[in-house]
C-alpha cells in the first residue's frame, strides 16, 4: 500500500501488522510512487542528557533519484546552527550503490554505518573520523515491539541505545532510551508548505512506558494562529501518535500540544503535551529544552531543528525528542506581526 500524503500528514486510523521485512529496503513499494520525491529513511538517535549531548543519525534514500543522503551530527548543549556541533558529517549526494547489501549492512562515504544484528531487535551503529578525534559504537536494541502504521509504511519503536562516543576527543559512556522511525512508499515534497510548525515529541520513560505525539500546532493554544493563514482545526493537527504502557498498545485519539519558543531561533525552550487514546488512558506530559541545534541540513526549504527535551509524567522523568519543522511561510508571518 502506498499513500499520496506526504509523510508528515498520516491521520492513521490505526495500526497494521509488521514483520521482519520491514527492516529492509521496499523497492516494490517505492516504484508504486509516482513523484520522484519518494523516500525511504532510517533514523537513530542517542544522548548523554547529564552533559547536554544529544545526536541525530540518519539515512534518506531516494530511489528513483538513485541518491542517499546521511551522516551524523552530535552537539553538546544550545546551537545556533547545524554546523556549529562538535561532530556533523552528513552528506546530501551519494550514489545508491552503498546500499549494495540493501540494509543489512553499509557504510557511507563519511564513514557512518548501521548493521542489523537482528530485524526489530538488535542493531550496530558505528562511525569513526581519527582525524577529529570522533568516535561512535553503538547496540541498539528494541525494548518495545514496532509499531507500524496503518498504511503500513512507516513504524517507530522505542529503543534502548548503550555505547561509546568519542566526541573531540573526550570519552563518553551511551546509555539512553530513544524512539527510532523508519518510512518508506511515500513522497516527501519539499516545496514551501502553508503550515504550522510540527512537532514530534517522543519520550519512554522505561521499559514499559513510551509515548509519542505529532502534531501541528494549535490555534487553541496560539493565539498568534486563530484567524492566521496556517490556523488548522485543532482535530486535524494529530498525526499518527501512540501510548503503549503497561503491555497495551493505544492510539492516540485526542491530544492537546503546547510551545513556547524563542522568539530569535523558534527553538522550543518548553513543550507540553497532553494525550488520551483509544483504551480511555490520559497522560500529561511536560519538557524543558536541554540541547538542540538549528537549522538540520536534511530538508532545506524546512527550519528543522532536533532538541533534546527532559520530559516529566507523573513524576516520572526521562530524556527524548522535540523534532520540528518550520516553514519559510510561517516564519516570515510570525516575525511580520
């Protein structure tokens, strides 16, 4: 099955079924696209939150393109930009052929490369530049099953990441938890988009409780949004998100997001969430920024920025992502008022 939708805009109804094969490229489903913006990516990420060290790990195929984009970037507290963090090594054009054994195994021009150890469970992730004195060694293993889309091309799952980095020099020990993704079959345009920011708030407090909530912002919180050119009705700004505590998986049926950002960088310095699913389970989640770079080069004509929040539940606490992206349009808009 594949979806027209951009990969941001899902509204699943729920979930579908996922197998090994997931793990692995989707050539047959790729070639069902029409644009030649379909995508196929694998994120990772990791932090060492007691020294506001937070990482972005990605790889972007673009098949029909015959290019791979990837690479890292691992920083250490508040960036301005990207290229300010004491690692990036992420490059925008690559030949295919270094996914040659499809994703069992590669490794990139910039040296950075995953192995699956064991579909859904198990993965390696390594990375070394002498030269910088960077370092990464990584076993990431899934502590939570997949969760798979209804469309069934994307899933997340919530990951335990154990390790060693190297970061200009000084040694640090990995131990975190962090929800990985992995789409495929559908396109990703990357043209302006009249929209409010999106978020991607993530967080597993431990091995039986992880949540996720993607959603646009909402006029009901924003008063700058209500009567705006990107004011989207407060029930069509979730997408995709799922509570999975105590053995059961939940979809996210109703959800309630707040941001406050700095109003030089849009870098969110706090964030809130409430949520309910399917099963009639509440949480209410609340995040301080710890770290965060501007301005990811993934998607140019996107501001995209990758914090690391340490979020509270119930007096709870833990460490994941505030992922979002902020349109060109909406920018200009909010710094006009």
């Amino acid at each position: 099955m594949t979806s027209d939708k951009p990969f941001f805009i899902s509204r699943n109804p729920g979930f579908s079924a996922i197998d090994a094969s997931a793990e692995f490229l989707h050539p047959e489903r790729n070639a069902q696209v029409k644009d030649n913006s379909a995508t196929e990516t694998q994120y990772f990420g990791f932090s060492v939150p007691e020294e506001r060290i937070h990482a972005l790990c990605y790889l972007w195929h673009h098949p029909k393109l015959r290019i791979v984009s990837g690479g890292l970037l691992v920083w250490q507290g508040i960036k301005a930009v990207a290229q300010f963090s004491e690692l990036f090594d992420y490059r925008n054009f690559m030949s295919d052929s270094v996914l040659a054994e499809d994703l069992h195994e590669y490794r990139l021009e910039n040296g950075y490369g995953v192995k699956i150890i064991e579909p859904l469970k198990r993965l390696h992730l390594t990375y070394s530049s002498p030269a910088r004195q960077n370092f990464v060694d990584l076993e990431i293993e899934g502590i939570l099953p997949p969760v798979m889309s209804a469309d069934g091309n994307h899933f997340e799952q919530a990951m335990h990441v154990r390790g060693k980095l190297l970061l200009r020099g000084k040694p640090y020990d990995v131990d975190c938890f962090n929800i990985r993704d992995r789409s495929w079959g559908k396109p990703r345009p990357e043209e302006n988009m009249p929209l409010p920011p999106m978020s991607w708030m993530t967080a597993v407090f431990h091995r039986d409780f992880a949540v996720t909530c993607c959603a646009m912002d909402q006029a009901s919180s924003d008063p700058a949004l209500r009567g705006s050119p990107f004011e989207v009705p407060d029930e069509q700004t979730l997408n995709g998100s799922w509570l999975h505590r105590d053995g059961k998986l939940g979809r996210i049926v109703q959800a309630k997001k707040r941001v406050e950002r700095d109003p030089a960088t849009f870098l969110p310095m706090k964030a809130e969430f409430s949520a309910t699913d399917e099963h009639g389970r509440h949480v209410e989640v609340t995040g301080t920024l710890i770290a965060a770079n501007g301005s990811c080069p993934v998607w140019p004509n996107a501001y995209q920025h990758h914090p690391l929040m340490r979020w509270e539940c119930e007096g709870l606490v833990t460490y994941g992502d505030c992922q979002e992206a902020v349109w060109n349009d909406y920018i200009n808009y909010m710094r006009s008022r």
